[in-house]
C-alpha cells in the first residue's frame, strides 16, 4: 500500500498558486518525498523531491514540515497544462528494493 | 521529452494473440522499470533490470509475461495469449542507478477486444 494519503481533487483558478498537500505520518528518517505528475495519456513527469529541507526548481517548490509528517508541492502560477494528477511519494534511499509505490493521487483541475 | 522511448504507443490485439513492447532507456542508465497502469489507478510496479538481469518480478506477472533486456541497454515485454484483463497502460522507466530518480516513458496503451 501507498505510504501517503492524498486528497482526491483540487481546483485552482489559472495563475493562482496551486498547494497540493501530502500526508506522510509515517515516514522514516531515510526516505525522501517525491512528487511526480501524470498528464492524460502520458506517462509521470518528475517534478521535485526532497529529504528534510525545503526545495525548489523551475517547475515547483516542495514545502516538507519540520515533524517530515507532510508536505505541500507548490506550482507557484498555474496554468492550464498544469492540469494532470499529481502523485506523492516515499522513497527509502537504503533499501535494495526501489520500485515506486503509486497511490491515487490527487486530480488538480485548473480553471480558466 | 524524458528521453525514454516506447514502442509502439498503440496496440490493439485480439484476445488470444501475443504481443511485444519495446522500451529504450535514457542513455547509461543502468536501471529499467516497467510498470501497468488501469484506468483510475495509479501505475504498478511489474519488474526491474539491473543492467541485463531481472532483480525482482511483481506478482502481478503472470507466466504469460516476459520481459528481457538482452544487452543491458533496451528491454521488451512480451504477453503471451492476451487477456482482456491485460487492456492497460504499460510505462517503462530507467534511473541511472539504485535509488536514483526514475524518468518515464510515454507508455503503451494496450487494447485487447
């Protein structure tokens, strides 16, 4: 089963920052947070991941608490092509075993 | 464009026929994924390559999968007597190495009427 709870949809108004939000309770000190996106009919997009501290690239910023129990992936302006599923994701950076645990993920629907 | 190709993005098959996917890694990547995908659900986790040897196979394939990767460098799926259990999105992805961010390719979407 999937380590994180996500909501099942969102709505954001176009250029409005999207905050999808993640639980992850119970996440151990060696697993990382991965974000990844699904367009229709594509495959998942990586988008950002990180371990403790804050991170940001050019497509989001990934907000983790300071208890690693949740996080927040942000798209600071959305626009329409920011449509598509975004799944959360824990990943240990020990085991041998490195296959994806997929849930459901969240459904961001961006409104014109 | 991750750079991990698919082929074909398409195929429709007769329940019964067997059918092959081929998955292109981005290049060196040392690691190779495939995963099935139903509608609604999120992708799962089918098998890996390590290089050219399988490491671990999901219960999820049945002895009518099979997957090689020869050379260490492409990687197909066969499935053998389709079912139309088996009408799924099928997405290869590579790393580089354990542990390493995974990039995904376009999928093939497999039709079995």
């Amino acid at each position: 089963d999937a380590k994180t709870t996500q909501p099942p949809s969102m709505d954001c108004a176009e250029g409005r920052a999207a905050n999808l939000p993640c639980n992850h309770s119970t996440i151990s000190g060696n697993e990382y947070v991965y974000w990844y996106r699904q367009i229709h009919s594509q495959g998942p997009q990586y988008i950002i991941h990180g371990l403790k501290n804050n991170e940001t690239n050019e497509m989001a910023s990934l907000i983790i608490t300071e208890d690693r129990k949740s996080s927040t992936l942000i798209l600071p302006h959305a626009t329409l092509r920011d449509t598509a599923v975004y799944y959360c994701i824990v990943r240990s950076t020990m085991n041998r075993d490195d296959k994806i645990i997929f849930g459901k993920g969240t459904r961001l629907h961006i409104l014109p | 464009d991750t750079g991990v190709s698919q082929d074909p993005r398409h195929k429709i098959t007769k329940r019964g026929q067997n059918v092959t996917f081929r998955c292109d890694p981005i290049s060196e990547h040392n690691r190779l994924y495939w995963y099935r995908q139903t509608l609604g659900q999120g992708p799962e986790f089918l098998t890996y390559f390590q290089n050219e040897a399988q490491l671990e196979k999901s219960r999820l394939l049945s002895d009518r999968f099979s997957a090689e990767r020869p050379k260490g460098s492409f990687s197909t799926l066969e499935i053998q007597r389709t079912e139309q259990g088996d009408s799924a999105m099928y997405l290869c992805a590579s790393s580089l190495h354990i542990r390493d961010t995974q990039y995904f390719g376009p999928g093939t979407r497999l039709t079995v009427l």
